[in-house]
C-alpha cells in the first residue's frame, strides 16, 4: 500500500513539475499586438487559418489587402469552418481598371465586405464533393450555383477552382474569376 501511494505521489510531483518547465510569459500592454481576436494569436506549429494561408501566398496579395480593408481578418480567423473561394491578383486584374483601388478606398468598404462575402460559405466544401447544379449560400446571404465542364469546376459559370488548400479553420479554393454578387454586377 505504501509502495503505490508512493510512486502515485511521485507521479503526481513529476506532472506538476513538468507542467511549469518553460519560463513564464510576461504580457504587456508594449506587446500586444493590435489584433486582439484570432488573428493576433501567434503559432508557428499548428496548421494555418483561412487567412494566414492567404497571406502567406504570393497569388493572394491583393485578396489580403482588400480582407483587412474591409475589416475581415478577425472573423475569418475564426474557428469557421469556412469555405473560401480566394481570387488570385490575376483575377483582380480582370475587373475594369480601377475597381479594386476604389473598392479600397475607405467609403467602400461595405460594398467590398459584401464581394468578399459572397466569397465565403459556412461549413467544408472540398472539391470532390461539389455537384453539378449544387447551390450554395454564401456569408453574404446570396447564393453561389457550382457547374461542372470538361472536369472542372465553376462558379457562377465563369470563376474556375484551380487549387484547393485545406486551412485549420476550413479550405480555401483559389479561383480565377472574381465572384460578384447579383446587385453589385
């Protein structure tokens, strides 16, 4: 009986010992980031978020600048899960010049909220399981119908998914076109 409370004891002192290995992190207001959400969180070791992933993509640059225009950063560093469809800079390139700076500009940012939107559906859709005529809602409240032509996959019948990358938070499928919703074409 002793023997085990004992080795029970020392189980105990080596769990607690070892849960305090580390020095202590010290928080002041000097570093705290501005981000106060998800997005301020700093891991290097745990799969990236919906937004890390396209920050990290030389593709996304534009689609990054225009998420933390409109003040999305936070939410889509959320826990989600999100589906993306993350237009790259060639996408952005496509629209007539000028709409992106003026979608930029600080008095747009709601119109650019509501296209960034209706970039984002709740809840995992990964590619393979996209159907022909599926419909799908978007954050925004309107609804994105996927086609499929010679084995690819649209939206809307024109942006293409050319890529898919899973996030901790959801997937981001990088798309060719920009997506804009029924009232803002």
């Amino acid at each position: 009986m002793k023997s085990i409370l004992k080795l029970t004891l020392t189980a105990v002192c080596g769990i607690a010992l070892s849960c305090n290995s580390g020095p202590a992190a010290v928080v002041t207001n000097e570093s705290l980031d501005s981000h106060s959400g998800q997005s301020g969180v700093q891991d290097d070791l745990s799969q990236k978020n919906v937004v890390q992933v396209a920050a990290g993509s030389k593709d996304h640059t534009t689609l990054v600048k225009a998420v933390q225009a409109a003040e999305l950063v936070d939410a889509l560093s959320n826990a989600g899960p999100f589906t993306v469809f993350a237009p790259t800079n060639a996408a952005f390139e496509k629209l007539p010049a000028g709409t992106v700076e003026g979608l930029l500009a600080p008095e747009k940012k709601d119109n650019l909220a509501d296209i960034l939107q209706y970039h984002v559906s709740l809840g995992v859709f990964k590619s393979e399981s996209l159907m022909d005529g599926q419909v799908l809602g978007q954050v925004n409240g309107r609804n994105v119908t996927v086609s499929k032509k010679d084995g690819k996959i649209l939206l809307n019948g024109s942006a293409t998914i050319v890529a898919s990358v899973p996030a901790s938070n959801g997937i981001i499928h990088t798309v060719d076109g920009v997506l804009l919703p029924p009232a803002n074409k």
